[in-house]
C-alpha cells in the first residue's frame, strides 16, 4: 500500500474548489507509538467540531441517544441507578403515639410513648427517638411532622384546646412551629363530647444532636382529657424524610 509522507510542517491542507478554505490535518508535536486513523465505509459530513478519538471525553457529545450507550455507568442524576450525594425519594418513615390518656396541660407531653407496633405497620428506614418527650432525627434531611390530639371531656366546657409542634436547633430553646386549636361545647349530658387537632411543619435538621422536636397540649378547662390508646392512634405524631438537606 502506497504512503504520503509530508515531513517538517506535518500538516496537510485540502482546499475546496475556490481556494479560500481548507481542512487541515495536523500531526501532533510528539508520539508515543504510531497513530492510525481509521475512516468509516460511510458517507461522513463534519459540519463542524473536533473528531474525537474512541476512548477520548464525550464532553462535546450533546446529542446521544441514551439507548447506544452499551457499557459503563450512567450517573443517577442523568437517569441512571444506584444513589448519589442527593438522595431521591422518601427514605425514612416512622409513627409514635400516646399509649395511656391525661388531663390537664402538658409541656412537653413527656411520657407514655411508643412505636406503632399494630399489626401491618412498620417503619421505612431508620426509625426516630424518644426520650422524655423530646423526639431525635437518625439523619439530617427535610423532615415533614404530623401531629395529631384526640380531646374529650364530659358534662362541661373547653373554649379551647391547643396542640403545639414545637422544634428546637440548638438542642436547648423550642420555638412553636405549628398550633392547631379546637374548643369542646357540651352536646350531651350523658356521653364527653370529642374534638380533634392536627398540625404539619416542615424541619430543616441539619444536626442530629440539636435539632429535635416535641408536642405540647394546652387545654383551657382542666378536666379536659387528651385521648391515648396502646392499640389505635389517638393522639400520634408521624415523621417522613422528604429528601437530603
């Protein structure tokens, strides 16, 4: 097979038919090994751009077919499987509820609380703390609190009844995230009248070890009961990992 050989410059210029523009095919200043450049049995148009050689960056490939893609691995932010430093998707879930009911105020409603153990429940993930009434994150992340107070009282009046989420960041000072108030007026003389209270917040945990929450129950007739139950959820609290902080 017959060779070109073009020493000194090592470049080589073909022109189009007018004389104005070229392409140029140059020689790199040094080579390890020889080089060989192989052209396709295709028709090939090069509008614009660089060749690149087989095993070089795809960085100037912006218009891949994902589906000819046949080796390596795709990173999850761009379809792909397995996890990255942002975690899609719910990964923790976890319920907690008052197993034995009480009257009067409370803050923070420090006893008497468990893991729903139903039978069908379960957890995803890690599951939240409990100490004295004061609940701790197993990770940091977005955390949504969904709390929950049954009331009941009998033969009387409540004008209001207060449930409050409470959170702190420092593991010291609570502020109120969420209050939810309902009131209880006499229906009947024979049976307690009930009212319920719901309230959600949003937590940015970012420390494991001081941020934590807590629930709080004010009531304004004290006889008033908040409602717990070892066997159903009366007064709950739900945690749910929305996503890494």
């Amino acid at each position: 097979m017959a060779e070109l050989r073009v020493k000194e410059t090592g470049t080589i210029k073909l022109f189009e038919s007018d004389n104005t523009s070229s392409v140029t095919i140059a020689s790199p200043a040094s080579l390890g090994a020889d080089r060989t450049i192989t052209l396709p049995d295709a028709s090939v148009t090069l509008a614009s751009g660089t060749m690149l050689a087989t095993d070089g960056s795809g960085a100037s490939l912006t218009a891949l077919d994902a589906g000819n893609i046949s080796a390596g691995t795709l990173a999850v932010a761009r379809g792909g499987t397995g996890t990255t430093s942002y975690t899609a998707g719910i990964t923790a879930a976890s319920q907690w509820r008052l197993t034995t009911s009480f009257t009067g105020d409370a803050d923070p409603i420090a006893s008497n609380w468990e893991k729903n153990d139903t039978a069908g429940y379960s957890s995803l993930g890690s599951d939240m703390t409990e100490s004295s009434g004061v609940f701790t994150f197993p990770s940091t992340g977005y955390w949504k609190i969904d709390c929950n107070a049954n009331f009941y009282l009998a033969n009387a009046d409540s004008r209001s009844n207060q449930v409050f989420l409470k959170t702190t960041i420092n593991n010291s000072a609570y502020t109120q995230q969420g209050d939810a108030e309902t009131n209880i007026s006499e229906a009947d003389t024979t049976y307690s009248t009930w009212a319920s209270v719901f309230s959600t917040f949003i937590f940015d945990v970012t420390s494991t070890s001081n941020c934590k929450c807590s629930m709080q129950v004010t009531v304004d007739n004290d006889s008033t009961t908040t409602k717990g139950s070892s066997t159903v959820n009366n007064t709950y609290i739900t945690f749910t990992r929305l996503g890494d902080t």
